[in-house]
C-alpha cells in the first residue's frame, strides 16, 4: 500500500491534480461536518507541487 497524503483545501487539490498527482480518493471529514477531504499518493513531485501552490497563492 502506497502511503498517502491528506488535503483540506479543494483548491489546492485541484491545483494538485492540475499538475499530474494521482487523488486516490475522497472523503467526509470527521472533524468538520460537511467539508471534505482530498486523500493523494505521498511522492516528491506532490511536495514540490504544494510548495509551487503555496509561493503562487501567498
């Protein structure tokens, strides 16, 4: 099993799989009723791709 990664912001997981990462799933998040979470494959390019995100957003 492939170890994953957890995003809380749809943005920046539509960012993400802009870029080529691989989302393997959703799902409801527990501890914020209503809101979702966006679960990925944990690579190098993911991180590199969210440090991308965050210098383009800030």
């Amino acid at each position: 099993m492939e170890k994953q990664f957890v995003i809380h912001s749809q943005k920046m997981a539509g960012w993400l799989m802009y870029k080529g990462n691989k989302m393997i799933k959703t799902a409801q998040n527990k501890r914020q009723l209503g809101y979702h979470i966006f679960i990925f494959a944990d690579t190098d390019k993911l991180h590199i791709d969210m440090t991308e995100y965050t210098k383009c957003t800030t």
